[in-house]
C-alpha cells in the first residue's frame, strides 16, 4: 500500500473515489447478459448469410480517417482522439468507427484477390469525443456489416435485411422505421453540392454556427443538422432526387423494388444525407419511432470510393453499423429480459481443512458434468455460508464437517424448502444431476472443435503468421 494513502486512512482524511472519466462508462454483469445476447444474434445472421468476422486495431494512423471519412466531418474536426508517438512524427487516431479500418485492412491483405464480394461483420469498440447524452459515450461498441467487391443494388438490400434480421431477433424491430435515401454518384453530388450553396447563401443568419461552417466546408450536413431553424430551411432545400443522373436513379429503385420483394418496410427521407463523406448513391437509417431523427440506432449506405481513396483500386461497397449501447436502452424499454447463463446451481459448504479437499474435488466433478457450482474456500461459519448459498440463489447446497468426511457421507440440503438428506459423497453429483433440469447444464466442450491440420509446413506457419 502506497504510504500517503495509509496515513490518510489512519489519520481519518477520507480519500477521494475515483469514477469513470466523463462520457465512458463500466458494462457491468447485468449490462453484458444484453451484450452477449446482441453478440450472440450477430454472429449466428452473419454466418448464415456467408459473412466473417475481423477485427481491426483500435490505434489506427489518424489519416485512415482524415482521408476516409472526411477531413470536414464532425467526427475529424472535433471527436477524434488523436496523439503522436513519443519519439514524435507519427500521428495516430483511436478509430472513431469501424469502415475506414476494415477498407485499410482489405487493401493492406489484398484481399481484392479473394473471390468478390468479400463479406466481412465486426464487434468492437469504438471512441469519440462526443457530447455524452442518454445513449452516446465517448467510448461505444458497434457490432457491423461489410461487404465489399460488388455494386448490385442486391447488396444494398441484403445488408439492409441483414440488419432488420438482427433487430426483429432482438425484440425492437417494431421500435424502429427504416429510412432511405440516394446520394448519387460523385457527379451528381457535385451538382447537388452546388445547388445547395445557391440555395442557403443569404440565409446565413438563420442558421446555427455549425452550419454557418458546414456551408463552407461540407454543406451536404445542413439537411442533417436538429435545430430548429435549420431543419426548417432544410425542408424548403433542393432535393437529391432532382439531381441524381438516370444511372442512380436506376440503382435506387431496384433496391426499394428488393426492399418491396423481401417485405421490408421504408420511408424516403430526401433529408438523409448521413455523416460521413465516403457515402455515395445508397444511404439509410434505422430510427426509433419514439424520438425520430433525434435518435438513429443504426445506419450505413454505400462507399464505392473508397477503397481507391485509401489507395486501392476502384472497388465498390457497402456497409451497415448499429450502437450497441442503443440496442440495449431499447430493449430495456421494451422490457426485454436477456438470458442469462450466470446462475449458481450448487453451493459447497464445507468446515475444516479434509472437508475443503473433498469440497474441491465435487467441485470438480460437478463443474465437469457442467453443473454451475461456487464452494466457499476461506473459514467462515456454516450459517454465513449457507447465507452467502442464498444470496447466490443456489436451489442446492452440498453440505461436509469433518464427520460427513469421516463417514463418506455429505449433506444434500433443498434451499427453498429447507428439507435434507444424508447421501454418500460418491453419489452426491449424481443425485445433483437428477435434480437439475438438463437446459440448465453447460456442457459446452471447445476441445471437440479443434482440429490439428498436419498439411500445414512449418514456413507456411511463418507466412501466416506474417
């Protein structure tokens, strides 16, 4: 123990809590059951639609950003996390999301020579230096979808089924309106960009500050922006579907003919226009019903650009990320409970040092059979473990003095209805098996799923490795 801090404790000086820093926050038990249940349905719908997981570095150089998502963004000028090295020079960045990595990573793997479209879903957290409110932290898990090698409005609605697949398994796809848009291709926003600059130059002190700047530098964001005044020049702004050329226009309604095909249900918002400049022609977003465009839960579109402009070549995709954090808070508010694995099925009591080795090694036989079972390993009192058997909400107890030790006997107690049996230890986990219902028994074995590949050479090893 530090000596300042000992004193202070002595002398009665209370010592200050430390708690999270402003905008992060700890996921708890209670908050990973959500967690795992979310990951558990993204992993089973990727895999059924061919998809594989990556998992890029959460130190990215800082201009996979810049250049990706966009130097006038938002999420570059004010959220990024950006730091040199000590040596100085390098400039690296906390990844704000998740696209801009995963395209670095196609590039860097080439695996724009592995058979396209290259189908790609992630878990991971992200950091930005956002304005914490009711759903946004600083530091947020995103689970997502890539898919990156084909331009067929086919994947723009697959991806978009993908994500509803996701939701309706977690219980809030009727929370949710899913709202779509075109953005054109990079000609059509040129234009576009240009007729919105007309539109808004004189009603400059109408909007907010923001704004003023985006007028400049990324004009596209004044359809996005939620004040007030700024959403009602927004209404009266010229529309992308005016703009967009007959190729894009094309693209766009074969995917709403796909969405009609496979009943998935949307609104056009000629409003979307999403935050990040990689978007082109498809964007969309799912919305919570309750709070509108106040509060999106998830979103993508298409970024046919780039991979090109990280330096790869010409390449089409399209993506889809969701928050995990918003997920959870809606499923909370829809009073959804998420399964939970984390139960005791047995408590081991035990008084004395013999009775604690015979504890251990049920507790082993227990735990192999996979019965869920906690033994206390200190010396406190029979009553305060049975005490500590109740808090846990353990149905069962198995009970050792020295005695039941001596007699090869042990204690099988009921904890709801108080009732107890003398059994003999070699019988006890067997008794406990009759017991306990078999859906509550994990028996999950990972060493049925490893297999040794002798086709593999030592140098290939290295390659991979490499």
């Amino acid at each position: 123990m530090d000596k300042s801090v000992g004193k202070a404790q002595k002398s009665g000086v209370k010592l200050e809590k430390f708690q999270t820093p402003r905008g992060v926050h700890d996921v708890l038990p209670d908050d990973h059951a959500y967690f795992t249940i979310i990951k558990k349905v993204v992993r089973h719908r990727a895999r059924q639609a061919g998809y594989r997981r990556i998992s890029t570095p959460v130190i990215e150089y800082k201009d996979v950003f810049v250049r990706g998502v966009g130097e006038s963004t938002d999420i570059v000028e004010k959220e990024l996390y950006s730091f040199s090295t000590k040596e100085g020079g390098d400039e690296y960045a906390l990844k704000p999301e998740g696209t801009a990595g995963i395209v670095r990573a196609y590039i860097q793997h080439g695996m724009g020579s592995l058979p396209q479209p290259v189908e790609l879903y992630y878990i991971e957290p992200h950091f930005r230096h956002d304005r914490p409110q009711k759903g946004r932290y600083r530091q947020f898990f995103q689970f997502g979808f890539e898919v990156l090698g084909e331009s067929d409005p086919g994947v723009d609605a697959q991806i978009i089924q993908l994500a509803h697949l996701v939701y309706s398994d977690l219980g809030i796809a009727d929370r949710l309106s899913l709202q779509i848009s075109t953005l054109g291709c990079s000609e059509c926003r040129e234009k576009f960009i240009n007729d919105l600059r007309d539109y808004y130059i004189g009603k400059e002190r109408n909007l907010c500050e923001d704004c003023v700047r985006r007028l400049q530098t990324n004009p596209l964001r004044l359809l996005d922006c939620k004040e007030e005044d700024c959403k009602i020049l927004a209404e009266n702004a010229p529309k992308f579907k005016s703009e967009i050329c007959d190729e894009c226009k094309d693209h766009h309604q074969k995917v709403l003919e796909l969405l009609d095909a496979i009943d998935i249900e949307y609104i056009e918002n000629d409003s979307l226009v999403r935050g990040l400049d990689y978007y082109n022609r498809t964007v969309f977003e799912f919305w919570d019903k309750a709070s509108g465009g106040s509060s999106s839960v998830g979103g993508g579109g298409r970024y046919d650009g780039l991979v090109e402009q990280l330096g790869g070549a010409a390449t089409p995709a399209c993506g889809f990320a969701a928050g995990m954090e918003r997920v959870v808070a809606l499923m909370r508010e829809e009073k959804l409970m998420a399964p939970d694995k984390d139960h005791i099925d047995v408590f081991v009591a035990q008084l004395g040092f013999e009775p604690k080795k015979v504890a251990l090694q049920l507790l082993t036989a227990l735990r192999s059979e996979g019965v869920h079972a906690l033994g206390a390993v200190g010396k406190a009192s029979m009553k305060a473990q049975l005490s500590k058997a109740d808090k846990f909400g353990a149905p069962f107890a198995l009970i050792l003095g020295e005695v039941e030790v001596r007699e090869g006997k042990v204690i099988l107690r009921d904890m709801k209805s108080g009732t107890q049996e003398v059994i003999p230890i070699g019988k006890a986990v067997a008794q406990i098996l009759k017991r306990i219902s078999k859906d509550r028994l994990d028996t999950y074995d990972p060493t049925k799923e490893l297999k040794k590949d002798n086709s593999v050479k030592p140098e290939d090893e290295l390659l991979i490795r490499d």
